[in-house]
DNA sequence: TTCATTTCTTGTCCTAGTTCAATGCTTTAC
DNA sequence: GTAAAGCATTGAACTAGGACAAGAAATGAA
C-alpha cells in the first residue's frame, strides 16, 4: 500500500527505513467514493491528502457563480488547500472527487507529529510547494499568452491521462475557455 | 537598514537577537541603477533579494516575442527566481530594475549557511513560498474569471501604489490584456 | 532648449472566443 | 430496460478585446 508513496515521497533515499516506517504509521488510509465533496467554501481544509487511486478536482466559484477549476489531481498526486491548511483560516475552493478514491492523509496534528518527529521531511513538502508554484507560474503565463488550440494542446501533452478520465467541460474550465469553444477546437484538430 | 527586514521577516519575535544579528551578517547590501538585468533567460538565478528601496519587474517571452509580466516587487517584497534558485537550473524568466533599487541579498551558499545554522528560519521561508503560491493562485483564477476592467480594479484596489511608479503599459501586460485597451479602460472608468 | 525616445490615447477594423438554443449521445438510477 | 440527467456537438448572432496606425503628451539626455 505504501510503496507509491515512499518511493515518490522519499525519492533520494534520504531516509532510513525507521523514519519511513514512522512516517507510514503517521498516514491514515481512506477511500471515498467518487462526487464527493472533501473541502468546502468557508471550511478549514484538515487534510493534505495523497492519491492512491482516483481523481480529484479543485475548484474556485466566483461571486457571479463562475466555476474555475484550480487542479486536477491523479495517481500520486498530492491535493489540499495548502493556506487554509497551515492557517487555519477557512477556504474560498471546493476539493471534490471524480472517481472512487483511496487516499493516504495527513491531518494538521499528524504532519506536526511528522516535522517536529523527522525534521527532514520540511525539506520534502517545501519542494513539493516549490513545483506547485512553478508550475501554477507556468499555467499563468499559458493562460495569458496562448491561444486556446495551443492551451489544449499543451494540456494533453502535459496531462496525457486525464482527458480520458474528466468530462470535457471539466478541462474547457481549467483552460479557461467556455466548453462549447473546447468542442469546437477539438473538431477542428480532428479534421487536420 | 536592517529594520524594514527585521520586522517584516522575523515578525514574531521567534527569534533572539543574536539570531536576528547573525541574520543581518548574512545579508549583502547591494545599490543597483534602474533598468539594469538582475536575470536573464538561461542563467541560474543565484540570489534572493530583499527590497529595501525600489521597483523591480520580473517577466517572460514566449516563443512569439510575447511578453508577460509575471510580478512587480516594490519595497519590503522578496525577488527571484526559486525554481532556477534552488534546483540550480537555467530560468525562464528576466529580473529587471525599474528603479535605482537598494537590496539585501541571499545567495545559496548564504542561505544554505543561515538555515543550517538558524533552522527556525526554514518555516519562514516555506510561508513566504506559500503565500506566494496563494497569491499565485487568486490571481489565475481571476485572469480566467474577471473582465479587462475588474482585473484592472482589482489590481489598484490589492497594490495601489504601482500604478504611479511603473509605465501603464507594464501593468497591461501583467494583467494580460493590450496595452491600448488597457487606456480604454481606464478612459471609460474616469468618464464614470 | 531642443531633439529623441518612450508612453499614452483615440479611432477603425477585425477576430477569437462567448452565449444561447437545438439536437443527439451517454451515463446513471431505479 | 426505460426515464432522466448530464454531456458533447453544431450553428448563428454577438462582443470583448486585439492589431494597427497616427498623433499627443511626457520624459530624458545633452
């Protein structure tokens, strides 16, 4: 069960095998089946979890009811809203599953026990947040500067799996273009 | 010259004066001339500055020649490039001066040397990473979401004070709209 | 003070992408 | 197995914002 995990997590054996064991017993295990809403608006998200199995959603609606989604999460990813998780303060995004999942979670009380237990896992979530802000960077910059045809394409290269998974409009949403346009640009590559 | 930092970084008193001093040891006072490349595209990035006083523009060209301003830093603000920083690869982006800036410099070798000696100093540079992200993020979402003119507001309404100090053209492109239509925005505002 | 450079504005025309509505296609739920 | 719900597609009409061009205003350098 925790292979994924600690080979992903622990990629560069900077760890013995008592501090992975340690880190094991920390995690809870969890399945949840799919459409389920595991973060509210106005919650204190409680988890970071890491993805076993399924897929996952992170989403913004804006005053106008206007849906953005922020993530996608698969396989060996991990998903939380990381600010109201460290501050306690109550969230503006929904976390909502799209398939049946299995997770692996840490709760506020569990990574603190990890931390102050193997201090050297700081070093592992402060890079996990580095990519996460690289790459949100990354998503910014496309968003402003691409065509929606050059979106679409860079997202299926870069997420080869999941169209297959989620529902087209789900995708049309994270590039920030209306589904009906998505549709239309699709039947256009087809036809090249 | 050391307040500003003293008190923006070290803000709750998690630290003792001696720590805080040799803080101030590690830092490198730097006066750089306005307009001057702090970071071109394809070099390591190998500092994190401080603002004392100044203005500095972070931005990325595309393949087109499309420029996209990815951050404005004023006083009190951290620049660089973290990804290119701390995984010692070339960046994407460039770091210019907009103004005569004064700063206070990381470089890894410093920072390396100031986390192993004051580890407490980790958590404060995972916050500020956070709350980077944080900000990454609501600014996506309202890039997706928000009209030329709300984006436009929001911008003056979160940093009211870049406006006067950077060329309006610049905030277009860090809003991701035209330059020309920015003015139009702005003339349809005022006309109100 | 002047000439040059950069920035801002305004107008015209154009297009990428939206909105709305209709239709058929898939899932899902009993 | 069928009804209902959710999805995807397509077309037609519309619009927010872009591209280009030209002039005005501001800034700066000598």
């Amino acid at each position: 069960m925790f292979e994924s995990i600690n080979t992903n997590v622990c990629k560069k054996n900077e760890f013995t095998s008592e501090e992975i064991e340690y880190f094991n017993t920390i995690l809870q295990y969890k399945e949840v089946p799919k459409k389920t809403l595991l973060l509210q608006e106005g919650d204190i998200c409680n988890f970071e979890a890491y993805i076993l199995k399924g897929c996952i959603r992170k989403y913004y609606i804006n005053e106008n009811g206007f849906e953005v989604i922020v993530q996608f999460a698969v396989e060996d990813w991990w998903i939380s809203d990381i600010a109201s998780f460290h501050e306690k303060k109550p969230s503006k995004l929904f976390i909502e599953t799209l398939e049946d999942c299995q997770l692996l979670i840490l709760t506020p009380e569990t990574k603190e026990m990890l931390l102050s237990t193997v201090p050297k896992f700081e070093r592992i979530f402060r890079l996990l947040i580095q990519r996460n802000l690289s790459a949100m960077q990354n998503r910014l910059i496309d968003t402003i500067a691409k065509s929606a045809q050059e979106k679409y394409l860079e997202f299926i290269k870069l997420y080869p799996t999941i169209p297959q998974r989620v529902a087209q409009h789900y995708i049309a949403s994270y590039l920030g273009i209306s589904a009906e346009f998505l549709s239309k640009v699709r039947t256009k590559l087809a036809k090249q």
